[in-house]
C-alpha cells in the first residue's frame, strides 16, 4: 500500500503546518482577467468604477467564468488606458489564451463569455504565447495574501517581467503566497521567493515543479491528489503528460489515470485535518491520502 498524504515538499504556510495538496480551486476552467488597478473591494462582485466593468464581472460567474481583477506589479493604482484584459480556458490539453487592449471597459460588454465559458477561443483577442503569471495580493480578502504576495509579485516580475500580474482571491488564503499560471491553471502556495522562481521557470520549460504544487484548477481535489501521487510515482513531469481519465466513487474515490505510456489505478480517500490561524483554532480542513497506487496495464498509445 502506497499511503500518501499531502506533499511532502509543502509543509505548511504562515498560518501553521498544513498541506497545500489537492487545494486548487474546483470550480475554474474558463477565466475573465480584468486590468484594474484598484482600490480593490474585499469581493470582486462588489467591484465599483464604470457600469460595463461592474457588469462583466457579476455576469461572468454566472456564465460560468471566473473573473479576476488584476494589476502590474509594484506600480500605481491609477487607472491609464489601455487596459489589458485576457480571457482564457485552463482545462484538459486544448487550453489557450486570448487579450485585447481596451480603450475603456465598455469594450467588455461584446466579449462572448458563452463561448469562453465552453472552452471555444471567441476570437474577441488576439492569441497570447506566452503564460500569465498571477500572484494573488488582495489585501482586503486577507492581509497576509498582500503582506506576502505584493513582495513575491515584484520579485518574480523583476525577473519575468510582464509575464506577472497582481491579482485578487484565487483560493486558498492560508496557503499564501498563492501563485496561478495560466493558460493551465496550475496552483502553486506557501511560496518563497526561490520556490515561486522555481515554479515558474519550470513552467516556462513546460513542467510542473512538485515543490508547494496545490493542484491544477477545475479538477476535483481527489483528482488533483491521484495526478500528484502518479507523477511522484514516475517522474512525469510534463504539464500535459499526466492525465486522470476517470474518477468515481466517494471517499474513498478510485480514479483511473494515465502517464509516461501506462495507466494507474488510485484509491484516494477524504480526511480532516486542523488547522486554522492558531493552535486554539478550531477550524478543520480538508485533506486528500492517496492510500493505493498500482500499476494497471500499458496504455494504448495514440
């Protein structure tokens, strides 16, 4: 029996000990990145300024998008035309990203989040080659996401340059510093300024670093453990190169999956863990064991 529980490589945050596996937010595939500078409320449905960016970002939950408001790092509040906005579909192997530049928000109002929101390029930007990368800072969500994510964004975009943007809540506050790549949507958390580095250069190379890795968006967390224990298991490290094919039954869950040519069965169950802000805190939170990893058959390969 293979019991694995958490990463070994994210022991915990600032918060206390803890694992960030199997922690990415379930509910992303389809994203709406906003340029707005700021002030930023402690919710971005409560997001005040002009009518059409109010509009795009209550309307886009809805539609089944995520919204986010995002920023350069490091650099003023003041809002200055153009604004830059992306949309984007981090699911399954066929993922892209398109952005557009906006004289203003009104130009939101004929993106076709629709189309977004089932994975299809609307066409409404032109095509991005290069990842964003989105270091969540939102100081009004949680103070510790910008005492530690403001000086991490800065330090990876003096490095990556505009490649890194400020963002507000992706999830997983007591993880911070919280890190998203996009067009993947893989989650990284308890970052360090080497760990984050690390992250993205390995992401830029095409590859998931295992080190504070919390799991890739829009999988369910069971999912999300069963691929990490697989690629600890064989080294694949390749963003596209680990599949779950199937994951069914609940806790314990059994998910099929596939890498390196070969196909794995994983028993995962749900656990409690505690945690919180303290040791008087009382909270408990979720967490994933892999308590069985064996090796099925050779997968067909196509």
């Amino acid at each position: 029996m293979t019991r694995q529980g958490g990463c070994e490589h994210c022991p915990g945050s600032h918060t206390g000990e803890r694992s960030c596996l199997a922690s990415a937010t379930t509910k992303a595939r389809a994203w709406l990145l906003i340029e707005h500078p700021g002030p930023w409320p402690e919710r971005v449905e409560q997001v005040t300024g002009p009518p059409a960016l109010a509009e795009a970002v209550r309307s886009a939950p809805a539609a089944g998008v995520r919204p986010q408001l995002i920023r350069r790092a490091g650099r003023g509040r003041r809002p200055t035309p153009p604004l830059r906005v992306y949309v984007g579909w981090s699911h399954g192997t066929d993922v892209w990203l398109e952005t557009r530049e906006l004289d203003d928000h009104a130009g939101l109002a004929s993106l076709d989040l629709a189309s977004v929101a089932a994975g299809t390029a609307p066409g409404w930007g032109d095509p991005v080659d290069e990842p964003v990368l989105l270091v969540c800072t939102h100081g009004r969500r949680n103070a510790c996401c910008a005492r530690t994510g403001a000086p991490l964004a800065r330090r990876l975009a003096s490095r990556f340059g505009d490649l890194v943007w400020e963002t507000t809540h992706v999830g997983g506050d007591r993880f911070a510093a919280n890190l998203v790549c996009l067009p993947h949507g893989l989650y990284y958390g308890a970052l360090g300024p080497d760990d984050a580095e690390a992250a993205v250069s390995a992401y830029l190379d095409g590859r998931v670093a295992l080190d504070r890795f919390r799991g890739r968006a829009g999988l369910p967390e069971a999912a999300q453990a069963a691929e990490h224990a697989v690629r600890v298991r064989t080294g694949v490290l390749d963003v596209s190169g680990v599949i779950v094919e199937t994951l069914s039954g609940s806790s314990p869950y059994e998910a099929v999956v596939s890498a390196g040519g070969r196909r794995y069965r994983v028993v995962v169950e749900r656990a409690e863990e505690s945690g919180g802000c303290g040791p008087e805190c009382q909270e408990k939170l979720q967490t994933h064991l892999v308590t069985d990893l064996t090796l099925l058959n050779e997968a067909a390969l196509v």
